[in-house]
C-alpha cells in the first residue's frame, strides 16, 4: 500500500473523510478504464471499524473518570481551564489518548502567555495561567535528544497573518522563528523550568530512540483500506454482472441488426442462431467470484476484530468459542488498558508539575486513574460464583468467593478501602456464628 501522508491517512480512517469520502484511496485496475474508476469512487462505501474499535476501547477507558485529589489552588484552577478555552482536564486527556492512538504520539505542550499582569485582579481577569495545547506529530519540524531525554523540540504553525512560523523549546528557553532550528528569530524569552515544556503521550511502547511512536490503529487502518477496496470490487461486480444476459434469437447479422434499439427488461441481450436449437434464455453469470469477495471480506473484518484484541465483538454468537478463550480474549483487552491507563497517569503528573512550576510552586497531589476493568461477563461470573456457594465446600471457600463477588459487582466504583471494610465484615461473620452459637449451647 503506497500512501503519501501516514498521520493523514490513519486520521482519515478514523473520520472516514479524505480519500475515504472521495474515492481517492480506491486502487485502480490496470485495465480500468476512467468511466469505470470514477464510477467506482462515486459509488464507494467505507465501513468505519477504526472508529468502532477505537471507540470500544475508549469507552472501556474512562467508563470511570480519573480521581484527582490534595490539588493546589494552580492545579485546581489549570484542570477546570486547561487550555484557556474553558476545557475540562478530562477532555484533553480523552482528545490525546485519540490522537495518540490515531497517530502513534501526542505532544502536550505546557505554555503560559508572555503578557504580564501589573496586578492580581488583572491576572484573573485576563486569565495569564500555564495552559495546554496538544500537538500531532505531523507538526514536528525538528527535535533533538541526549541522555537525558529530550532537549529541543520544534513546531510548525502559522500566525495570524497566515505566515509559516515556528515555536521552539529548549530547556532553558522558548523561541518564536521563521526556521526550524531557531534562525531568524522573532520572538525568544526564557522560561526556567530546567526541561523541555512538552510531555509525549503513546499508546504504544517505544522501541528506538526515535520521539514518534507507532500508531495503535495502523495494522487495524490498513486492513481497513483492504476492506473498503474489497468492498467497492464487489459492488462493481454486482453491478455489472448481478443481471443476467437475455439469449434472442437472430438467424443472421442482419435480423441480430434488427434488435438494436429494443429495451428489454435487464437491457442485456444475446442474439444467437436458433437453427442450431435452443429457445429464449436467460444466462446469468457464475456466482463463484461474488460468493470468494464475500468469504474474503468477511475474513477481514474477523481479522480486524482479532487484531484490535476484541475478536469476541464479532464472533461471539457464531464461534462456539469456549469460556476459556473468551477469558483468555478479554485478559489481552485488559492488559491493554491497564497499561494506558499508567500511561496517562504518568502524563498528567509530568504535566501538573510542569503547570506549577511556570507559577514558581510544586505540585504535591494526587492524580489516580481507573485500572479496574470489568470485561468478564458479569452475570455468567455472579451465576457460577453463586451455584459454587450452594456447594457448601468450606467456610473459607465461601467467605473467598463472597470477596470475589464484591470485587466482581463493585469493580467500577468500590474503593480500596470499601473492599477493606468488606472483608473484615465478610471474616467477621464466623467469629460472630461461633459467638452465638456458644451462647445458645
């Protein structure tokens, strides 16, 4: 597959639009002609699973909101207005992990405007506190990197006359110039924060020394692409072979000539000599080719949902998979978003002391994400939970598997120190059965 444009590409198959919504990323035949191509890219369909895989795992993801706690006043008020347009902190978190799952990383830079407020008042009023902005990668212009990670990192953007510009940090500094690497400066001015003001977030480990990561929906996107090409084939060999041919008859070329002008209910006719017998019929095309585009395309989209981890999403009903496997599934999605959600963890607390030092303050709170999945089938596990109680195998047995089912039933919201209480009342119930039974001997 020949793409110009990756970061492109991979967004447009999570929106659709692009050469998705005009055709432009269907591959031509070598024998197709340009009515037929253009016919085809008219006609094209994109069956969108990136956006349905991703959409699953996101939901998964922040089903329980991070827990933020002991936030200075800086914190407290940069989380309310992260990016000084009035946007919660959870919904910047929620747009990086996209982007980074889209486009492999996304880079928070962590800013504050140069203007200075005479007075406090004035401060609140023009709202000059450190803020966010999330960039894509495709907006990288040059980096550099030591030993201790990154020290330079340039971007591309335009100001407000449309002119090409780039803003450059460094450890020490910020630069506004019209190169990449800091020639022709603009604007520049020191920051003293001792690092890098700008926080990579992947959704994939990294492997090289590189500061781009490779995008999590790139295997996903790419058979994507092979099944919206798929698809479109198909629908060109349904229609252009779904009606059948109707076999006139016609003695010589001469009588044949005569049936140029008749309509005929399929508009498909075949004249032949009836000398050599046969009556008016219709032939219609071997089903082989439509009948393999539909078992290829339905092996897609199974290798799709097995790629993306959540292959019980499309064969479930049919697979007669067993409980195991679909364990065995569910722990992989699981693994997933554990270690995004320590991803993101990790992100926001590089981000929050980045925040309190632009204020001269040091951040000391807490920022907690949800590592607690619930993906097993809850209902089957209470029912087998609850048939294993009638068993009566032991008091401690029992008293295991009532933890396990509170775990179970209060896994989106129990605390830590819920369960705690839980299973002192839950041991505590022997001691209180042997209390009463010494007192009614």
């Amino acid at each position: 597959m020949q793409i110009g444009n990756k970061y492109q590409f991979l967004l447009d198959a999570y929106t659709g639009e692009g050469g998705f919504w005009d055709g432009s990323y269907l591959i031509k035949h070598p024998r197709e002609s340009d009515e037929k191509y253009n016919r085809r890219k008219a006609l094209a369909v994109y069956p969108n699973y990136v956006k349905k895989v991703v959409k699953a795992y996101l939901g998964q993801l922040f089903k329980v909101p991070p827990q933020r706690e002991n936030l200075n006043e800086v914190y407290e008020r940069f989380s309310q207005d992260a990016d000084r347009k009035k946007t919660y902190i959870d919904d910047i978190v929620k747009k990086a992990m996209l982007l980074s799952m889209i486009m492999g990383v996304c880079f928070a830079v962590v800013d504050k405007p140069r203007e200075e407020a005479l007075t406090r008042a004035e401060e609140l009023e023009k709202r000059l506190f450190p803020y966010v902005v999330l960039k894509k990668p495709s907006e990288v212009a040059a980096y550099k990197t030591d030993d201790l990670g990154l020290s330079m990192i340039s971007f591309c953007e335009t100001d407000e006359q449309g002119l090409l510009r780039y803003r450059i940090f460094t450890r020490t500094e910020w630069i506004i110039a019209q190169d990449p690497e800091g020639r022709g400066v603009i604007q520049r001015g020191e920051h003293g924060l001792g690092d890098v003001p700008v926080v990579p977030l992947y959704s994939m480990e990294v492997l090289t020394d590189s500061i781009f990561g490779t995008p999590w929906i790139l295997d996903i996107a790419e058979l994507n692409f092979d099944l919206y090409n798929a698809l479109s084939e198909l629908r060109e060999l349904l229609r252009s072979q779904t009606f059948s041919i109707l076999a006139f008859p016609a003695k010589d070329v001469a009588d044949a000539a005569k049936l140029k002008d008749i309509t005929l209910s399929t508009e498909n006719a075949l004249p032949y000599n009836p000398e050599a017998g046969g009556k008016p019929d219709f032939i219609a095309p071997p089903e082989g080719p439509v009948r393999l585009y539909l078992e290829y395309i339905e092996k897609t989209i199974q290798h799709i949902y097995k790629i993306a981890g959540i292959e019980f999403l499309g064969t479930e009903a049919k697979s007669g998979k067993s409980g195991v496997a679909f364990s065995f599934m569910f722990q992989e999605m699981d693994a997933v978003l554990q270690s995004w959600a320590g991803a993101l963890e990790e992100w926001e607390y590089r981000i929050a002391e980045l925040v309190c030092r632009w204020e001269g303050e040091t951040f000391e709170g807490n920022i907690t994400y949800n590592r607690r999945f619930n993906l097993v089938d809850l209902a089957q596990e209470v029912k087998n939970a609850l048939d294993a109680v009638t068993l009566q195998i032991s008091p401690t047995f029992d008293r295991e598997l009532k933890k396990r089912l509170a775990r179970l039933v209060l896994a989106d919201w129990g605390s830590d120190e819920v369960f705690e209480k839980i299973d002192e009342e839950i041991d505590g119930e022997d001691v209180y059965r042997e209390r009463l039974a010494e007192e009614t001997a």
